[in-house]
C-alpha cells in the first residue's frame, strides 16, 4: 500500500513534465543539442517574441545575461520578426522582477510600449512559457520566437512543444 501511494505521489508531482531531466539537471553547453533543437520544424514567421528572464544583479542593474537576451529582443523587432516582445520572468532569484528590468531595457532603447508585454510572475522555465500562452491566447497571438541563451533555447522549446505552442528559436548571442 505504501509503495502505490508513493507511486501515485511521484505520478502526480511530475506527470506533467516534458522530460524527467529537466527538473533535475541545469542546462549544459553543447552544440549537439541545440542544433537537434534548431532543425525542429518551426513556423515560417512568428507573432510574438518570448524573452525568457535570468536574474538581474543584486542591486537590480541588468546582468549579462539579461542584456543579451534584450539584446535579441531588439534585433528581433528590428528585423520585423516579431510584432511585440513578452518578457518573462518574476523575482525567481532575487528581490527584482526580471521582466521589469529588461522591459526597462527595452524603453530605453526606444521602443514604444505597445510592443513590451510584461510577465512577471513566473520563477521557472516552465512557468514562463505557461504564462506567456495565456498572455498570447488573449491577444491572439498563435506564434513564438523564443529568446533566450545558446544553451537555454531547447529546453525552453521542449516546454513550448509541451503546451502546444508552434515556436522557432532565437540565440540573443547570435548576431
């Protein structure tokens, strides 16, 4: 009896996982992969960017990483690949919401508030991408570009796949 309530427990606690590894291990460096995630179909053109958050500094200054992932948003409105940008994220590390501190990003390089969406309250992967669906399902948006690191994108897609969500992948390292 104690085994099958364990059992059910587990079943429970992650029957909802794209993949068991995921909740167990961090991403790793390898091109393998992303280039097994890259050659996934992908929709010809995409809606809306998915800027996925990484923690700001301490003091609330935008870290590397959150730099680079604005970065990708800016050259992904630039390039007219997207119509708007959804920044996700919440206080997943820190006192300040990720999402706030790249939408900031985004003003002050100019871009007008029509096209920065704020998610601030996810503090996983998994979140981001859950909440950002609902957010593209009420202003129908059918598309993604996920934005995020080298070494994050097939994680992330994995999990958009989960939720059914047709997407491509940018690299905010790339060029």
């Amino acid at each position: 009896m104690l085994r099958l309530g364990l059992g059910l427990f587990f079943v429970l606690l992650f029957g909802g996982c794209a993949a068991w590894h995921d909740l167990f291990q961090r991403d790793r460096p390898s091109g393998d992969i992303l280039a097994e995630a890259l050659r996934l179909p992908a929709p010809a053109s995409t809606d809306v960017g998915i800027a996925l958050g990484c923690p700001s500094e301490d003091d609330g200054t935008p870290s590397d990483c959150l730099r680079c992932r604005v970065a990708g948003a800016l050259r992904a409105l630039r390039q007219k690949r997207v119509r708007a940008v959804i920044f996700s994220g919440g206080a997943a590390h820190n006192r300040y919401v990720e999402a706030e501190v790249m939408a900031e990003l985004m003003r002050e390089n100019g871009v007008p508030e029509s096209q920065i969406l704020v998610e601030g309250q996810a503090l996983t992967t998994w979140q981001n991408l859950r909440n950002a669906q609902r957010m593209m399902r009420a202003r129908g948006y059918e598309t993604a570009l996920l934005i995020s690191t080298r070494d994050h994108l097939p994680r992330a897609r994995r999990f958009a796949d989960y939720y059914g969500i047709p997407s491509a992948l940018m690299a905010c390292e790339e060029d």
